[in-house]
C-alpha cells in the first residue's frame, strides 16, 4: 500500500498520514516512511504519527524512517565544507544565493516552510522509544531487515539517515 497526501500515480491512494493509518492493529508486517517525517511538527504531529505506526506494526514487525541527516549538515557546517553542503544537497534545485553556511542550514531544515524539524539518529530514537519501539538502529541505503522495506530512492541516499525500528 502506497500512501501519500497527493496521489500522483494510480497506484498511490490520497491519505492524511497525520491523522491516522487505514490499517488494523498489527496489520502491518513493515511501514516505510520516506521523507516524511521531517515535515511533521515534533511535539504533536510525530508522536501521533509514530504510536500510530507502532499500533498498526505486528509484534517484531519493521518501521524504516528515511530523513534528511541533520548530523551530516552540522559536520559540514563544523568543518566549514560549502563544498560538502552542495554533495549532501536535496533533489531539489540547490539555490545559489546562500552566502554562508548558516543560511545553507537554514534552508535544509526549513526547505520553503516545508520542514518542522532536523533530525539525527538520536533525537529520532529518543521519539522512537517514546512511542513504544525497544530496538532502534541505524541502518544503510538498500539495505533492511525486510528486503520489502528497502526500496529507497537512490537521489535521497546522500543525504539521508536511515533508521529501523522494531515492535
């Protein structure tokens, strides 16, 4: 099942994920969550989000979250690397105009009001756990304890953090 706010091919259906899942309780064997998150507002929207995914998951069933690396932006900002933001840079036309690096942070957790919130592995585990996951990890590009889950867009892979989630 495919799920997305606006349905731009036939096999996506329109759905809301912010309010809630079309699955019953344990229905899903592994929920895949690709650039989303980062778009929902942390103290109310996410947690709703994430207890709503583990409601859905079967006992020992996988959520795969897909961020934007807040830690890979904050390394290059550290080490003073422009170059380095432009190779982490989103699919999305990289404006030109961002003199510094502040304003190039800026834009990565903001992207045109589009984003709520940057994450890194352990602000997202810390939601996680309060959701009621127990086994957390980072886990890589392609690579998923569900083959199923592991279907990741290959122009969000320099850029993202991958993280799984265990009922």
């Amino acid at each position: 099942m495919n799920l997305d706010l606006f349905a731009c091919r036939p096999e996506v259906i329109s759905w809301d994920c912010r309010r809630s899942l079309p699955l019953g309780d344990g229905a899903a064997i592994g929920i895949r969550v690709e650039q989303f998150v980062e778009h929902l507002e942390t103290r109310e929207e996410l947690p709703d989000f994430l207890r709503e995914c583990h409601r859905a998951l079967r006992p020992g069933g996988v959520l795969r979250i897909i961020v934007p690396d807040a830690e890979r932006y904050l390394q290059a900002y550290c080490r003073g690397d422009l170059s380095g933001f432009r190779e982490l840079a989103v699919p999305d036309p990289f404006p030109e105009d961002l003199p510094t690096r502040m304003d190039i942070i800026n834009h990565v957790f903001h992207q045109w009001d589009e984003h709520r919130w940057g994450y890194d592995l352990e602000t997202l585990a810390h939601r996680l756990r309060a959701a009621g996951f127990q086994r957390i990890e980072r886990a890589e590009y392609k690579v998923s304890r569900d083959p199923e889950l592991s279907q990741d867009r290959e122009e969000h892979a320099p850029y993202s953090l991958y993280v799984e989630a265990v009922r």
